[in-house]
C-alpha cells in the first residue's frame, strides 16, 4: 500500500474513533409545565341526589397532595373532616366522609393550589368537585371584598362565611355553631366568591381564626356586615377585619424580685385598681407596664412575711389572690436617657428609671446650650410607662448640656438618683424633610392623621379639630404611609369595633401611594378622602 494511502486511512480511522468515544448529553426535552387534568370521578362531578361515603377523583398523571388541611376549603364546612388519601403520589384521590350530610344541600370541595402534578409540582388551581344531597346544585354567588379594618396590609387565610337566618339563629351562634357556607383567601385573595348557594336571608361575615370556624374574640379578628342580606345579590359586599376589645382580665400574680410582682393579663390594664394587704395592714403600691409584654409590674414596700393578699379591681372583674414571697433582692434605681446623643426635634428627652419615680424636685434639674445660657424647662411623668419628659424649647444645629443633680428623682422606695449628665445635640434643618398634607373632603372632625413608617409604626400624629391643612415639619427622611382615621367618640385614639354591639370599627382611610421625604425636602399631598384604598 502506499504510504500516502496509509497516511490517509489512519487519519480516517482516528477521526470515527475519535467520535465514537465523544461523550454526549441526554437532553430530557422541555420541562413539563402542564397542570394534571381530573380524568374522571366516581360519582361523576356535580352528581345531584348524593348519598354515599366515598368519592375517587382519577387524573391523567401520578400527583401528590401538598398543603391540603390548609387549602381545601369544604362548603358547607363538615364537623368531622374527611380522610383525604392517598399520602403519596397517586393517580386517584379519594375521599372518605365522616360526616352525616345536609339534606338538600350542595356540597362543594376546592382544593385550592393543594393538587399538584408528581414531577413539576404544577398546580391544578382552584379544582373544585361538587355534589348535591338535593335534586339541584345550587348555582347562586356572592363576591365579598376583604380588608383590615386599622393596617393597610391584609392578613391571609381569612374565612368568609354566611350563616343562614332561621328559627335557630340568633347573636350567640357564631361562637358555637359553623356557618352555612365558607370560603377563604388563601394565602393572597383580596376577593372572594362564595358560590353555590341557594337563596334566602344570611349574616354574612369574615374571620381570621384558628381554623374551627367559630368566633374566639380572645384570638380571633372579625369582620361582620350589619344588616342581613338577601340572596341573590349582585353587591360586592366589603368586611373590615378588627381584634374586638376583650374584658379585663387578670392571672395570678408572682413575685418578681423583693420589691415587685409580675401579673399577666386580657384586655386593657390601664386604671386597674390593686389592694394589697399584709393581713389586716393596707400596704402603699404602685403598677406600672411590662413592656412589651401582657403583663404589668405590681409594686410594693419591701416587707418580711410569708405572703400577701393581693385584690385586682378593673370593671367587672374582681378577683383576690394569695402571693408567697421568698426572700428575694429588691430592685434599684438606675436612670437611662432614650436618645444618646442625636435629639430629634419633634421628640422630648426622655428618660427611663428601673423603679417607679414618685418626687421631682425641678430645682436640681438644669439645661444649657452650648452658651452655657439657662433655658426654661416644664417636667412630665407617665407612671404606667415610668417615662421622665423634659420639655424645652430646641433648636436646629444646637447642643445642650442636661445635669440632674442629686436627689432631683426620688422613687417609690425613697432611694434618690447620683448627678446625671447627659450632653445632646440636634441636628441641621437640612437634614428633615417638610411635609404639608391638605385633606379634601373631609366628612366630620376630629382626625386623627398619622404617618407611618414600612412596618406601620406611627411616628408622627397630628389631631386637627377644623383645620384641612397641616404640617408635619422636621421629619426624618423616609419612606411614609398616611392615613387618616375619624375619630368619632373624640379620644384621640383608634377604636375597634363589636360584633354583639353592632359596632364597626372607626373608619380608616389610606393614601394609596407610600410617600418618599428626603431630606432638605418641602412636600406637598393633596389627600382627598372620598377615595377609597
């Protein structure tokens, strides 16, 4: 053979060899994207005169169940839930009734985005499967908007019910009976519809619960519409979600240290009356905040004996108690200042005392500038709180010397402060923002309007009685929510609401738009209150 010819073959020969050994990538062809389809359902989907205890959906591909105690919604909602099987992927679903049915009523199951297919995890959204125990399903629907009652943002998972007025019905029964039909937002839905309902008269109403679907106003949010409805109805209907005001109530107390005790509560603790006796003796006490906790400190001159009997009085509620002591060390004074070193100049200096004051001598109190000129101060106390305000007149760019001497702050057990000296400043006007806010069509007075910031804290408040222009000025730059809430029994504070009473809450209305304040900023918004959120 000639060696060209050789040269040639060989050449050849790797090539083929070359890309017979070339590894290669098995592609699985495009991601499946398609939601499982109900093959077939035994009895069939919308089957009238129902009377059995078994129900088999079949699908086109192997799915799996995921969420399903949360997103199946049953209407009407069953007192013993079905076993829904099986706990693995499958093709058929089936579902086993526990419960004796309704007569002539249609039953529906959404199962929300809890069908999902095997490999993808595609959803079969919202898939619902119905039955009648009548001759008919019922075909009627409401739509039904939900909103919380005081924050902008929503909760999830709201139930909304109706409950059908009968012979039966009366104020009690949505704290001991299920509603007639129910459906829920999940975890986004903003609009509901309840379907297949049949006519007649219902309370319609929302709840954000435990899950039983019955009214708990310790834990419960609920949202109501006052006057019955009448089904069919082509009003979309709108329920404001609020935490009802619940009765004081107070749990046994316990020692906290030699000088306090430690009491938990429901409801509102402010003007709580405590009596605390050493036998026959009536000892002096005091009761301030936990804070950030349900529980107040219940303050007392140390003493030595076994136990104490302690009485709480608050409205309705009175209750006595029987608190064993140990020998236990008392608190001490300690003073701490909120703000370190910058003092905004809509704020007041604070100060926070470990004990409860109970003496203030201003004449051990000075505040100067950075001249060293005397400014004129009034005081402030919030026992409940424990909070010492100084009130001065500030001004921007300014540093200010605070010395309070010893024995300006006395406590409850007579122990006085040490010399405290704090020295603050205020910053440059530029540093604010400016914010003019100018209110059309305002129903009634007073307001309350409010800025709040992106976890809706408020951090400014003004309560204008007349007026429609206002001014939040020197405020820290940020990114703003403004409300506005009616404040209709005028006590400067939000109130909720009452199912038993009829009564909604006080109306709420937001500024569909967060606001942006920088800094060295004049804004101005108009806020017309005929527009809704």
């Amino acid at each position: 053979m000639p060696k060209s010819i050789f040269k040639l073959f060989c050449i050849v020969f790797l090539v083929i060899l070359s890309s017979c050994a070339k590894r290669g990538n098995i592609t699985g062809g495009l991601k499946d994207s398609i939601a499982p389809v109900l093959s077939s359902s035994f009895p069939k989907n919308g089957t009238v005169n129902f009377n059995g205890k078994e129900i088999k959906l079949v699908f086109n591909e192997f799915v799996k169940l995921k969420n399903v105690n949360k997103q199946l919604i049953i209407s009407p909602p069953m007192k013993n839930q079905p076993e829904i099987l099986p706990y693995n992927a499958s093709k058929v679903i089936t579902i086993k009734l526990k419960d004796t049915l309704l007569p002539n009523t249609t039953y529906s199951f959404n199962f929300g985005q809890s069908i999902e297919d095997n490999n993808e995890g595609n959803p079969y959204s919202q898939f619902k499967y119905l039955f009648s125990t009548g001759a008919t399903i019922d075909s009627l629907k409401l739509n039904v908007k939900i909103k919380d009652a005081l924050e902008k943002k929503q909760d999830n998972f709201v139930s909304v019910m109706l409950y059908e007025i009968n012979e039966k019905f009366n104020d009690s029964t949505i704290y001991k009976e299920t509603p007639r039909y129910i459906t829920n937002t999940l975890d986004s839905l903003k609009i509901v519809t309840l379907e297949n309902i049949k006519a007649g008269k219902y309370l319609l109403l929302a709840l954000k619960d435990n899950g039983n679907n019955k009214f708990n106003p310790k834990v419960d949010k609920i949202g109501f519409q006052k006057q019955y409805i009448t089904i069919p109805n082509d009003t979309i209907f709108e329920l404001e979600l609020f935490k009802e005001k619940i009765p004081f109530t107070a749990i046994k107390p316990s020692q906290a240290s030699g000088n306090k005790m430690l009491m938990g509560y429901e409801g509102n603790p402010k003007g709580i009356k405590v009596t605390i006796k050493n036998g026959a003796e009536i000892l002096p006490n005091l009761v301030t905040q936990f804070p950030k906790k349900d529980s107040v400190h219940i303050w007392f001159k140390p003493i030595k004996t076994d136990s104490l009997q302690v009485r709480i009085e608050k409205d309705n509620f009175l209750k006595d108690f029987t608190v064993k002591l140990k020998k236990q060390k008392p608190d001490t004074l300690s003073i701490n200042a909120e703000f370190s070193s910058t003092l905004p100049l809509r704020e007041r200096f604070t100060l926070n005392s470990s004990t409860p004051l109970l003496q203030f001598d201003k004449s051990k109190i000075s505040i100067k500038n950075k001249d060293s000129l005397a400014l004129d101060f009034t005081t402030d106390y919030d026992e409940f709180e424990q909070k010492f305000y100084l009130n001065f007149k500030k001004e921007a760019s300014e540093k200010y010397k605070i010395i309070l001497f010893p024995g300006a702050l006395t406590d409850f057990f007579d122990n006085k402060n040490d010399t405290l000296s704090y020295s603050i400043g205020t910053k440059n006007l530029s540093d604010y923002g400016n914010m003019r806010v100018i209110l059309e069509n305002v129903k009634r007075f007073p307001l309350i309007v409010q800025l709040t910031d992106k976890e809706g804290k408020v951090k400014y408040t003004e309560y204008p009685e007349k007026n429609t222009t206002l001014n939040f000025d020197t405020i820290e730059p940020a990114t703003y929510t403004l409300r506005v809430i009616y404040d209709d029994n005028k006590n400067k504070t939000w109130d909720t609401g009452s199912y038993l009473e009829k009564r909604q809450s006080e109306e709420v209305i937001y500024f569909p738009k967060e606001i942006n304040i920088r800094s060295n900023w004049d804004w101005e918004q108009i806020f017309n209150l005929e527009l809704k959120n």
